[in-house]
C-alpha cells in the first residue's frame, strides 16, 4: 500500500467512492494525479463482496436498521 507525508499538497483526498467520489478519482488517475479514497465498513475481497446494492449497505459501514435518504 502506498503511503504519503500528511504534508504533501500533490495529493488529493476523495471522502467515499459513489458515483461522484469514484468517477472523479477515476478521472484524477488517469491524468497522473495522486488521490487517496476513503470509504466506511471493512475492506471487501471478491468473494466477500455482495453483489446487491440494497444488500451490501452494511459492508459499507451502514448500521442494520438505518437507512439514509
């Protein structure tokens, strides 16, 4: 994993990869820029993931029971 000085201002910093957080990370790469993306619940394998959005909520750091709007 990589790491960066807390004092680098090359880096930019995206807070959850949703449509927008992921899309523009996305594009950030692409043009060599150095992006750091956070995202609640724990880190998910391929075979942990669940592939249902409804579904998946808690792994992504959602309580049971809480639904946001």
């Amino acid at each position: 994993m990589t790491t960066f000085n807390q004092k680098d201002d090359s880096v930019v910093v995206i807070i959850g990869s949703g449509a927008g957080g992921g899309t523009l990370a996305n594009e950030l790469c692409q043009k060599g820029i150095k992006v750091v993306l956070f995202e609640a619940g724990a880190r998910q394998s391929t075979e942990t993931f669940i592939q249902d959005e409804w579904k998946s909520f808690q792994q992504f750091g959602h309580p049971a029971g809480r639904v946001y709007r």
